[in-house]
C-alpha cells in the first residue's frame, strides 16, 4: 500500500493498493469485483480500484480494530483471500470494509463476505472456515466453504463470542480448525471476558437433526485442474522468466480432500525475455503502467559514479534482479551510449586520489607535531624539575605520566627506600 499525492494532511485517508508482478518493476492497482456479494453492481464516485488491508491492520491495535490482512498458503495455489474495499482509497471504518479473493493470484477479485472477517484454509485447501471479525462485535456462527467463497455453509456456535482467530496445523493439510476468543456475555469478575475456545472437526460434523455431514471425496480424474499463473496483459503466463505449471482443486468440486491427497510436483519451463522482465535504469521513469522507460530531463547520468564509462540502454531499461530469462537482448534492445567520457573520468579519478593522499600527509604531520610537542614538554618537566612550579595537583597527575612513559619504554624509576622489589618484576636480560 501506498499514499497517494494529497495524503500529507491526512495519510489514512489517501492509502491506495498496488501489485506487482517482476520484483518491482512495474506498479499496478487492483481491477474491482464487478458486483457484490448480492450480484448487485459495484459503483463508485472518481477513481475506482479495489483496495486491500495488509499486515500492519493486523498486528497493531486491538482486536476491535484490527481487520484482517492479505493472506494465502501453499495449500491452495492462485487463491487469496484479503479484507478492503472498492473506492479511491482504503478505508478503515469496519462498516464499509467487505471480504474478498482472487484465484488467479490477484488478477480477478471477487466479494464472498459481506463486512470484515477472519479466515483460514483447510483440507490441503479444500476447506475456507471465516468469521465474523471483533471489529463488528461478537459473533454467533462460523462459516466454511467448499467452493472458495462461491456458497457458504453456516456453524451456529452454542454461545456467542468475540472471535480473535481461526488457526490450523502450518501445513493447512488437517480437517480440525481452532477458533478463539473471548465470551462476551461472561467475565470472571475482573472485568475482563473470558476466554472462550471451540474445535471444528469436518469429518465429525452433524446437522441440526443429529445426522452426520456427507462430504463427497475428491476423485483424481474429475476434480483437479492444471493451472498456470499469468500477469495481467501477457499471454505467456511468464512469471520473471519462468512458467509454473501447477495442480488444484477445481472450484465448483464441492468435495474434500482425502487425507492421503498429494498435490503433483509443481513444474517449471524457462521463457524468453520481454518487457516483463526489465525495469527502468537510473534516470528513467515508465509514465503508465507496463510502458516504455522514459528519460528524466533532470537527471544528469554523469553524476552518478557507478554509470560512468558504462553502457546505459537508448531503451532506458535494464532486467530486473532475479529474473531465469534468456535473451536479453531482445528486451533491452540492441542500442546503447557510453556514459560519460571515460579518459575525463580516470583523470577525476587520479586528481581524486592525488587530493586524497594530500590531505592523508597532512593530517599524519599534524598528529606527529602535536606528540613531538608533548614528548619535548614531558622531557623538559622531568630534566629540569618543572614539576616544582606547578601545583600538587598538576604535579602529581604529571608525575603518573611520566612514570607511564618511562614504563612503555622500559626505564625503570629508582626504587624508594626500603622497598622490596620482587624478582618477578624483572626480565631475564637484568637478572
């Protein structure tokens, strides 16, 4: 997310969502669910992009104002869930927030909830268990899906509570789900509510007259898909040099995953460099989305020392940090100029360093000066007895001194009368 230009009196109000594709080469706003979660058509006044709450909504503040960020898992590839809104920025009142998900990795969005919640994946997927966010107030039921948001299935609760979270083993793979939070109808007598705590088992669900769930089981050959991701605008499905070929579950597959299902192996081919995989160089700037890279008229490339004597592109681009795709010529373009004058450059470089070792012999005389100076003095304090005209004070923090330099170069002072020196005070040369 983003502040968009305005937002310095008040940054909350201006904060708009981007996404990427290439590590950060080209910026884009997310495309808006055509209808609600009713069908009813979305409309908004000005610019109308989809804007989605990140990590910060959720770890600050209190569970009354925390709204449920961007999330995805490995357990479900292409799908992501997010809590936002439709407009021309991100709001944070919990009444105009709705719940989304994108399975094409963030291309196409759909609303599947009305107002803020929590959520979490399943059944290696199979499964989105949500509900009702503490920002709204409690909540009496919890709802799953088997369809990735398409239809829900209600779990009426035996009490209300105030949900915090909804968490499964890190895998996702399980069919028991934890919910927690507080009982808000019951406090211990502190004032505080009391904590409150319910498992979900799917495969030990009834209904409401006592009968067990049915779930259909997920048949190999009917109920998976092969799915590639793409960017929004490129046909090839090439991700920053590679296309991934990955296995799913279909969506309208209402059917569960058994607990033996492993997804097949994710593949990889590499593809040919494109627009996709470059960025703009120092001194570019694309002016639309996915477009050429323009110069900036005033940027100077010859001030920058990492550019100097260096082949800069007449496409204003060069491939982004971490793409696997080969050619990049056909990229970047053929075309490129020298920055700078590299024979001006190096003579910079010797004056530079001339001016360097200049200042260095400077500094080294000034420093031999200053302990030259206090040498002679120490000297002349000790060789004339200089100490008889100073004060106690002065004179005895100079006499330490001078004890301190005749022992770094090994004189030793006279031993006072009647004192014992040991034999271990003396080295081998004056035994």
């Amino acid at each position: 997310n983003q502040v968009a230009a305005g937002g310095v009196a008040d940054p909350a109000a201006f904060v708009q969502t981007r996404v990427t594709y290439n590590n950060g080469g080209a910026w884009q706003s997310l495309a808006p669910p055509a209808v609600d979660v009713s069908g009813k058509p979305i409309s908004c006044q000005g610019t109308c992009a989809l804007h989605l709450h990140g990590s910060s909504s959720w770890d600050t503040g209190t569970w009354e104002t925390r709204l449920g960020s961007v999330y995805s898992h490995a357990s479900a590839p292409g799908v992501i869930l997010a809590t936002g809104n439709v407009g021309h920025a991100l709001s944070f009142d919990p009444t105009k927030v709705n719940t989304y998900l994108s399975r094409d990795s963030g291309i196409t969005w759909f609303e599947i909830l009305q107002g803020p919640h929590i959520y979490e994946f399943g059944n290696k997927g199979g499964l989105i268990v949500a509900a009702k966010m503490a920002s709204l107030g409690p909540a009496t039921k919890l709802q799953f899906s088997r369809d990735e948001g398409e239809s829900w299935e209600d779990l009426p609760l035996a009490r209300e509570m105030t949900v915090h979270n909804i968490r499964v083993d890190p895998s996702a793979d399980g069919q028991v789900l934890v919910v927690h939070g507080t009982d808000s109808q019951n406090t211990s007598g502190d004032g505080d509510p009391d904590g409150v705590l319910y498992t979900v088992d799917f495969f030990k669900l009834k209904d409401a007259s006592g009968n067990a769930f049915a779930f259909p089981a997920c048949d190999a050959a009917a109920d998976y898909e092969i799915w590639n991701p793409k960017v929004p605008g490129d046909a090839d499905g090439c991700i920053l040099g590679k296309k991934y070929t990955m296995e799913r579950r279909k969506r309208d597959s209402c059917c569960l995953n058994d607990n033996d299902y492993e997804r097949t192996k994710t593949t990889s081919t590499t593809c040919a460099c494109d627009a996709y995989d470059t960025e703009c160089q120092y001194g570019a700037e694309r002016l639309v989305e996915f477009g050429e890279c323009n110069r900036m008229p005033n940027i100077e490339l010859d001030k920058c020392p990492a550019l100097v004597g260096q082949q800069y592109p007449n496409s204003n681009k060069r491939m982004i940090a971490g793409t696997a795709c080969t050619g990049d010529r056909a990229a970047l373009g053929v075309g490129s100029f020298k920055v700078g004058d590299s024979k001006s450059s190096k003579k910079r470089e010797k004056k530079s360093e001339r001016g360097a070792m200049s200042e260095a012999t400077k500094a080294f005389l000034a420093i031999l000066i200053v302990f030259a100076s206090l040498a002679g003095f120490v000297y002349a304090y000790g060789r004339f007895d200089l100490g008889r005209y100073a004060p106690e004070g002065v004179r005895r923090a100079m006499d330490a001194v001078q004890v301190r330099i005749d022992e770094m170069l090994g004189r030793r002072a006279a031993a006072p009368a009647g004192y014992f020196e040991p034999l271990g005070d003396f080295d081998n040369e004056e035994l």
